[in-house]
C-alpha cells in the first residue's frame, strides 16, 4: 500500500467513519490489467461483487472491456454507468430475476442445464441479443479458507462433468469456471489441467471460456508472464477468446477506512473503541477471519502500546483485533484500515441501525472529495 498519498492528505474535514478511494492506485492497478490483455488480446471484467464504485466506472471502463453481475440489480448497474459488455452469473434466477437481467446483460450465464432449459426461450424471444453460457466445476480445490472454495466438497457453484449435458452444446456460446481466491497464476495452471482434462473436448466448438475471477493480478510478485503465457497457449489451441473477471485486482490496495478512537477501557488489557464495526463495515474480519493492517502499527507486544480494537456495536465479537502503537491512543486519535476498497463497501450493512461509512475519492493531488454521506434514511428505507 503506497501509504504516503493518504498520510500526506488533509483529513482534518473527513467525518469518521469514511471510505478513501485513491484514484491514482486505481489508476496503477488498471494499467498492469491492460498489459495482460494488450500480450494476450483476452478481455477483462470487472467483477462488480467486489468493487461496485460506480463513479468510478468511466475511468474503468476506459481501461476494461465489461463487468460481471451476480445480480440484476448489478447488471442494471453496469448497464447504467459502465456502458460495455455486462455478463451476468447467478447460483439460481427467478423468471423475474431472467426478465430483468434481459433489459440489461448481454450474457447470461447458468449454473446448471435444467435453468439453461428453462428459461433458454424466455431470453431469446425478449428482442436482445443475448448470448448463453453454463458454469462448470472442474473439482478442483485451490481454496485455503472452505467458504470461499467454489470446488468444495459438495460445492453448489458449477456443473461437474458427470452432470454435463453435451446435448445442450449447441444452446451456448462460452464456458466459465472459477476456483482461485486472492491467488498467483501458479494454482490457475494446475486449476487448468483439471479443466482440459474433463471438459477440454468441448471448447473448440465455444466462442469463449471465462477463467473467473480470484487473480491477484496488481499484487506485488504476481507472475504475470506465466498467465500470459497460458492465455495465449489456451487460446491458440481452441481457438477460442479467453476472458477473465478479476474484481480484488482492480481496487487491491488502493482504498482506505478512517476511524476515530471514542474512549479507552481496560479489562485485563486497554482497548480502544472505534467508531467503526467489524461486523457492519468489515464483515470479512469476521467472516474469514481476516486482519486489517493499520498505518504505522504492529501485531500485538511488537511496539510499545497495546491494545484491543473493538467495534461500537453491541455484538460481543465484534473486534477488529490486537494491534500495538509506538504512541499511547488517546480519544480522537483518526487510525487508518489499509486495503479498504474491495469487498468492503460492498458488503457493510447497518446492524445496530449503525451509520455508514460515507465514502470518499482522492485524486492526484491528494484533494479528497466525499461522494456519498449516509445517514437515517439509509437504515430506514431497508426495513418497513
């Protein structure tokens, strides 16, 4: 994280909670993603699950070739303010979710045959041209955390080879699988061989096969020769487009969470309250568990000052973790969470009827605008 653009930034007129999105780091991630398509000619997707920032979407889409949904509500988005291809992914749609997704997707991609055969006609008499994929699980595990593993035992993501249905061939256009999470180009070529080796025989026939999303691309020591290198080798031998869907890789390390101290307790150890929630503004700390890192902090007992950073919602668990200050923390103290723009404002929520984090963008000259404040609307209009 290039921590000098945000601590060299005026935050004194930042209200905490707030999210900081650097353009700039945007910018730096997008460039690294078109050298992999201009060696390769693949086309990249934004993967709207994890970074949805649409104001961001011109300067995006200047750079990539489409989104990917896993919603109508997504696809709309896209459709709205992206302005180029929009692929749509769903477990499961509703005839309502298909009509929907019809006014905006220009793919459709099922997550097994027997929805395939249900709404194949729907989709093709709605006047768009829409064209048909289906997902596979190739049965091969590259995950290390089992709730974010597609390929886990029992999985309910993809169609496995003993479910695939060569018949319905003829009814689509691409293939798409997914296993990688946050992972190099290493575990894709090994997810690679367990594709060709079960469905391979299928792919010349195909206008694309999407690699799905989870490669770390913009991360420091990615080998990207390797992933070009097995694009252009994939592609020359089916002859087929390849694309890709990265969403972490498009926003990875280029956002912030500012939070501000509220009071010092101690119990057995000092900790600090923050105005911010792990289980309302970064529910992965929970969920995976994952540690936030914070500007000029440490693990526990390396620096001089220790404590226990807690959330102000009422949940018991709601701690973000131990961390240790060269410097006492005192109320008002404004602490920085790094790597804050993927999977983060996507997926607060407002328990407790906590506000959210309003959400801001820096440019280049370090000038931060806040785009969007939130407040009792927000948490009333989500319930009746």
């Amino acid at each position: 994280m290039e921590r000098n653009n945000i601590l060299s930034a005026d935050l004194s007129r930042v209200e905490t909670p707030c999210f900081i999105v650097d353009k700039t780091l945007i910018e730096k991630n997008l460039r690294k993603l078109k050298e992999v398509k201009d060696a390769t000619g693949c086309r990249i997707l934004l993967a709207q699950k994890a970074f949805s920032m649409f104001s961001l979407y011109p300067l995006i889409s200047s750079y990539l070739d489409g989104t990917c949904s896993s919603s109508p509500h997504e696809a709309e988005l896209a459709f709205e303010y992206f302005g180029k291809e929009v692929h749509a992914f769903g477990a499961g749609y509703s005839a309502g979710d298909i009509d929907e997704l019809c006014k905006f997707a220009d793919h459709i991609v099922f997550n097994s045959f027997a929805q395939l055969e249900r709404f194949k006609d729907r989709i093709r008499n709605c006047g768009r041209k829409i064209d048909l994929a289906v997902r596979i699980n190739p049965e091969h595990s590259e995950g290390a955390v089992e709730i974010y593993d597609p390929c886990q035992k029992n999985s309910r993501l993809g169609i496995t080879i003993s479910n695939f249905r060569e018949d319905l061939l003829p009814e689509i256009k691409g293939i798409h699988f997914h296993t990688l999470c946050e992972q190099n180009a290493e575990p894709l070529v090994r997810t690679l061989e367990a594709v060709e080796d079960k469905f391979g025989k299928y792919f010349s026939g195909l206008d694309y096969v999407n690699f799905g999303g989870g490669h770390h691309i913009t991360k420091d020591g990615y080998n990207s020769e390797l992933l070009i290198s097995t694009i252009n080798r994939f592609k020359n031998k089916y002859g087929v487009q390849v694309y890709l869907e990265p969403g972490e890789a498009v926003a990875l390390n280029a956002g912030y969470l500012v939070a501000e101290v509220l009071d010092i307790i101690n119990n057995g150890m000092d900790i600090a309250i923050l105005d911010t929630s792990a289980c309302a503004h970064m529910p992965d700390v929970i969920e995976m568990p994952y540690r936030p890192f914070i500007i000029d902090s440490d693990e526990a007992g390396k620096k001089k000052f220790t404590y226990r950073l807690g959330g102000m919602s009422c949940l018991a668990g709601d701690i973000i973790g131990d961390y240790s200050f060269d410097k006492e923390l005192n109320v008002g103290d404004r602490l920085i969470f790094t790597d804050m723009a993927h999977y983060s404002m996507v997926k607060t929520n407002t328990f407790n009827g906590l506000k959210l984090p309003s959400i801001a963008i820096m440019d280049d000259n370090k000038n931060i605008e806040i785009l969007r404040k939130f407040g009792y609307n927000d948490f009333k209009n989500r319930l009746s």
